[in-house]
C-alpha cells in the first residue's frame, strides 16, 4: 500500500471532486486506488493505493496526478506489511474516525506493532488497519472511537507505556470514502487479517462516510502524549 498525500494549488474541494470524477486516469492495471480522505486539520488529500509495480507507479504519481490536478506539491508514504481488522459486533453508533501516527525506537518496532495488532480493543475505541510507514512517522493505524478524548485514553493506557513508544498522534479524519470496487475491497482486506473474525466480530467496511454517524465539525486541533 502506498498513501499519496496531494497539496492542491487551489480549493481543495474542487481537487476532491475531481480525483472521484477520473479514478480511471489516475490507476492502471498494477496500481489500483482503494480510498480517498482528508484530515480536518490539514491542507492535502490522502489518496491510498494498491500497487504491485512502482515504476508503473511512478508515472501516476509524476504523470498523471500533476496532469489532472496540478497540485501545490505531494508526497508519498510506504505502508508495510498492512493489517486490517474486523469490527466488534456490539460498536456504537456514533463513531468517528482517527489516524493514529506512532514513533517509535527502531529496535522496539516490531514489538509495538505487534503489541497494536493484539491488544484487546473494545467496543468504542478499534482499529481498521495498522501497518509500518518508516517516513514522517514508523507506524501508522486507522481507528474508530466515539471521541478524539476517548481514543487518546485508551492509548495512553494501552500503548503509551509499551517499551520503545517515543510519540503518538492522532488527527480527526473529517471524511473518506471508498473507491475500490467492493468485492475486490472486501478480497483485499480479508486477505490481510491477521486473524479470523470471532463471533463478536464480523466483516464491516467503514470507509463511506454514510455509515460514520458520528462524523461531525470539530475545533482543529493536533493531539500528542509528548
């Protein structure tokens, strides 16, 4: 998976309704756009992919993105070793959705990212995935909480004490949504758990904005344990 983050030159909603308006010029047969977000408190867009050839990547990315969007600048993230996870069955309603970013020690690494994919994660506080980034930041997750408050509270008791933890951050996502076609969204995330649903938890795909109840305007505002 590969998060390209575009700065757009002019409105960003214009930008918005153009990338879901021409999918088709900005994918190819190896480069596949699984969904589109924006954090309330930044000036970009995330447009993530699947890509099975970079070089074919490449030309996206210089080509064609440029071309259609004549953007400010952008920047690329590797996410490695994506994981996603399936929803409590017993969730509330009003959830909201949150990028969590995690710094880390580099030699303690992959003891956190093993310690975020099994923590027991309740109901009102849960990630969709989590996967290693190695830019800005070294882990990057998605989670779903009933609040900013609520989600830094778990955090700083179930992760902030993990040994290697430097920093972690969390940003408010104002929205997302899909573009994957859904049977190949629903192939791709399975393919990636890193383990079965239980029978408190089931398949769920909280990407449409529809379904995030919660979603509501927020103060901007940047959070950090540190």
């Amino acid at each position: 998976m590969v998060i390209v983050r575009i700065f757009p030159s002019g409105k960003l909603e214009e930008s918005w309704n153009r990338v879901l308006d021409n999918l088709e010029v900005l994918s190819n047969m190896y480069c596949t756009p699984l969904y589109l977000s924006q954090r309330e408190e930044e000036n970009f867009m995330t447009l993530i992919y699947d890509v099975k050839d970079a070089d074919r990547f490449a030309d996206i990315v210089v080509k064609n993105i440029p071309s259609l969007l004549h953007p400010e600048k952008t920047r690329t993230i590797t996410l490695l070793r994506p994981a996603f996870f399936p929803a409590p069955k017993d969730r509330p309603q009003n959830l909201e959705r949150y990028q969590v970013a995690v710094k880390g020690r580099c030699g303690d690494l992959e003891s956190i990212f093993n310690h975020i994919l099994h923590l027991d994660y309740p109901g009102d506080a849960f990630p969709t995935y989590a996967a290693y980034s190695f830019g800005e930041d070294d882990i990057l997750t998605s989670m779903l909480s009933t609040s900013r408050d609520r989600l830094r509270q778990f955090l700083k008791a179930n992760l902030e004490s993990q040994q290697g933890v430097i920093n972690i951050n969390i940003g408010h996502i104002s929205r997302s949504k899909r573009v994957a076609p859904t049977e190949m969204w629903k192939r791709y995330r399975e393919s990636r758990y890193p383990f079965r649903p239980t029978a408190e938890q089931e398949e769920y795909d909280f990407l449409e904005r529809e379904v995030l109840h919660g979603v509501r305007e927020r103060e901007v505002e940047t959070s950090s344990f540190w």
